[in-house]
C-alpha cells in the first residue's frame, strides 16, 4: 500500500459571489440548510473516498499536511469544527504538521479561530485582495478596509502563521494609477510571513473586461512586486507565492512536487501517483461521486515538467533541450544551477510562452525523425 498523508477539503459557501471569482462556490443564504447538506455530502464522500483509495492500493498515513480551500471555509463556523474532527478525519495528525484555513475578513470571530485551532489549525490564509477600498469595491469584495486590518491585526496579536492573497491586473488599476507600493507597505506591517500573488483574468463576460490592463502593464506589476518582496527577504520558491525562509506552503509544495495529496468538498481535486500510474479525480457537484482521470505516460512527464517550472526547484539539465534553455538564460528567463534549470522572476511571468517553445521545439524534433 502507498500511503497519503495530505487533504484538501472545499468548502463552497460565500457570503457574496464576487464577479472575477472562478471556483465552484454557493451563496450562503440559507445556512443552517447548507451546512446541513453539505454535511450530508461529506459523510457520503468519505465512504466512496475510502473505496477509491482502496481500489487505488492506497492507504492513510497520519496527515502532514491539510488544506481547507473555497469559497470561505470560515462560513463553516466554530460546529464545523467538531464536525471536520470527528467525522471527516481520517486518523491522527502527525506532529509536525501544517494545516491551513483559508479566512476572508469579515466571516472570522475570535471563538471560530480558537476552534479551528482546537482542532488542529496551525495557519490561516487571508483574501485580502488588495487595500485600497475603491479596488475592493471594483473587485466586488464584500469586506471592508476596517474587516481587513481588524483580522490582520487579530492574527497578529496571537502570533499566528498567515498567508495574504494579493490580486493584479485589477481591472482600471492602469488608469487610475493603483499604488501597489502603498498597498504591500500596509500590508507588510502586519509582519505576514507569506504572500500569494495572482494576477486576475477576466472569465467571460466579466463586466470590467473592457477595463482590464494591458499584458506590459500587468507585467511589470508582477515584476515590480517580485523584486520589492525578494529584496525585503522574500523568497519566490514558485510562480504566484512568496514566503520567508522556512514558511513555504508545505501542502502546495506537494501539488507542485507531483506528489499525492487527497480531496474532499464539491469539485475538490486530488492526485494518486506511485511509480507506475497516476490518477487525478474530481467530485462531482450534485453528489457524492468522482471523475477519475488516469495520466498517460506522456500527459505526466508533460506535467511534470510544467510543474518543475513553476517552482524554484526547476528541472534537471536536459542535453537536448540546450538550445532552448540557453535561449532562456540570454533572455534572462532562467539561471543554470549545477544540474538545474531554473526560471527567474522573468520566466515565472511568462511561463505559458516558454510552454510554447518547449511544444515547438518537440513538434520540430518529431518531423526530423
């Protein structure tokens, strides 16, 4: 049996749909109702999951790392607490661990953290966004500057591990001439020792897609974030996140990595590898059931390659693609260490191109067999 040690769970509830936001997630209106079935839907869950894992030769080992994702987990309240301990999991927490809830403001009190932390929570990842209230009110946030600091400063005081979710390529942000540097200063005071960086894309019919900044400008956003947080001791160990030395998101270090990590919650993802297969399922919406996936020899190599690019691990030299590596390092897209290739700041921003070239260079070298 290979063991798993990782879970993500997804919690779907959202006090307000916000209108750039792409993850499966219900408004939460009728609580009592919707905590109900979702209850419902977990304890069926967990039977079927016992039979995938089963039918995989899979095996719980105690958990490492966990991960509570949505939508706003912190809707799950200080009874989903108790729920999550003694009907979802699994088995015993390891010691070390990392376990993280994600927590907008404005959805958290003081007897919900110590709850979770009851539980086992050892790390809170906060949607700020941005900190500038006209930006919130373009992105259709629901929480307030004043909701913001009040958890920051909360989460401060108990010396808590925290993450900040921080969004680019907000839509008017060129033209109205967004302060990004005021915005990470705010937000650096309150001494966060991780920070995730996303840049938004307007899904279809997105209401500000005629506003939205250019590829130049966003660019430089990406960039210009990336060298002030390096400079500040930051480390950029992957595309979207920065953390101090020693406080990388261990659960997402697993995603990127290849390796196995469960799920659980409507559309909730997770990955089954050992050195032979591996399989990638989804849960289904409307009840408690999986697509499975199984990964062709070339789909996981393709993703693991991607995977290796998007991390500060890199990949292994390969001979064969010298060409187009050393094509990278002139541009300044990626440095040689030892036997790694390793993107930089520069490359992590244009990582979908440099896909391209890899495909192009792999279509060449097919017709010249």
């Amino acid at each position: 049996m290979t063991r798993v040690s990782s879970l993500y769970v997804h919690v779907p509830f959202c006090r307000h749909l916000c209108n750039y936001c792409d993850f499966y997630k219900q408004k939460f209106d009728a609580p009592d109702l919707q905590i109900e079935k979702f209850h419902q839907f977990l304890e069926a869950s967990v039977l079927r999951h016992e039979q995938l894992l089963a039918d995989a030769e899979f095996a719980w080992a105690p958990l490492e790392t966990i991960y509570l994702g949505g939508g706003t987990p912190s809707l799950w309240g200080v009874d989903g607490a108790a729920f999550f301990r003694d009907r979802i999991l699994p088995g015993p927490l390891a010691e070390e661990r990392e376990f993280t809830m994600e927590v907008d403001p404005g959805t958290w009190t003081p007897a919900l953290l110590e709850a979770w932390q009851g539980v086992g929570v050892t790390r809170i990842s906060v949607g700020t966004q941005s900190l500038d209230p006209a930006f919130l009110k373009i992105l259709d946030r629901s929480h307030s500057l004043e909701q913001s600091f009040d958890l920051l400063g909360e989460l401060q005081r108990r010396h808590w591990n925290f993450s900040l979710d921080f969004l680019l390529g907000v839509p008017f942000s060129k033209a109205r001439g967004r302060n990004i540097k005021a915005e990470l200063d705010r937000l650096l005071e309150f001494s966060p020792k991780h920070m995730s960086l996303y840049i938004l894309n307007a899904r279809s019919k997105y209401p500000h897609a005629q506003a939205m900044p250019d590829d130049d400008y966003v660019r430089e956003e990406y960039l210009f974030v990336s060298d002030y947080l390096r400079g500040l001791g930051f480390h950029h160990y992957e595309v979207s996140n920065f953390a101090l030395p020693g406080f990388e998101s261990k659960h997402n270090l697993r995603y990127w990595r290849g390796e196995n990590v469960a799920a659980l919650g409507p559309t909730g993802t997770g990955y089954l590898a050992t050195e032979t297969k591996a399989l990638r399922y989804k849960w289904k919406v409307t009840k408690a059931d999986v697509e499975v996936e199984q990964l062709t020899a070339s789909e996981l190599a393709l993703e693991q390659t991607y995977l290796g690019l998007r991390t500060s691990d890199g990949l292994k030299f390969n001979s064969e693609l010298s060409g187009v590596y050393n094509s990278w390092q002139t541009q300044g897209y990626a440095t040689r260490d030892g036997d790694r290739l390793k993107l930089t700041s520069r490359g992590f921003v244009m990582l979908d191109s440099l896909m391209d070239d890899l495909f192009r260079h792999e279509a060449l070298a097919n017709r010249h067999k």
